[in-house]
C-alpha cells in the first residue's frame, strides 16, 4: 500500500469574464452618455437660412405678393452677428440686415441703406 495521499481535486477555474463584461458594459454605457451629450450641445449650433428667409418674407409680404428673399445656408448662433439676405420684389434686389439677438435662434432685420 502506497502512502501517497490522491491528488486533490482541480479546484473549479474562476473565470473573470463576468467581472470583466460588466466593466465592459459599464464604460460602453459612459461613452454613450457622453457622445450623446456632446451630440446634443452641438445640435442646433447653426441658423439655418432657409428658415430664416421664409420668415422674413412672410413678414415682408405686401397685399397680394410675397418678395423672395435669399440668405446665406446658414450662420453660427452668436448673439450680436450681423448676416445680410436680399430681397427681390417688384424693383431691384435690397439688403436686410439680420441681427442674432440669441443664441436660441431669435434675430432682428431691417432694410440696409442702398449702396
């Protein structure tokens, strides 16, 4: 008779890979977050001009005709940027001069002087 003790049984292999798909998920679920919030502050960052020609022609239409007007594609939102669109109704085109008053879209307009 031996008196070799019988080898101990393989202790069961611990896997990491729970541990490991956890933190996995969890800097997978951060990064999201912050793309989508780096997303979000940056939508929106623009007036678009198409938008703000149609609302300046609607708020320029006389009885009975609408003047087209033209702006640029659009222009970063800056309180205080001056843009210029033109106006073409009946005569020649005019300038209006488009001032951003918010960071939020709002702007005001006058008829530049000819020249």
């Amino acid at each position: 008779m031996s008196t070799e003790d019988p080898p101990a049984p393989a202790r069961p292999r611990r896997g990491y890979w729970v541990p490991g798909l956890i933190a996995m998920t969890f800097l997978v679920v951060v990064s999201v977050v912050f793309v989508l919030v780096g997303v979000q502050s940056h939508v929106g960052r623009t007036l678009q001009g198409p938008v703000v020609a149609e609302e300046l022609s609607l708020d320029l239409q006389t009885a009975g005709s609408t003047p087209l007007v033209r702006c640029p594609s659009e222009e970063p939102l800056r309180p205080g940027l001056v843009f210029y669109c033109t106006e073409s109704a009946g005569g020649g085109p005019e300038r209006i001069r488009v001032t951003e008053t918010s960071e939020r879209g709002g702007f005001s307009y006058r008829l530049a002087p000819a020249g």
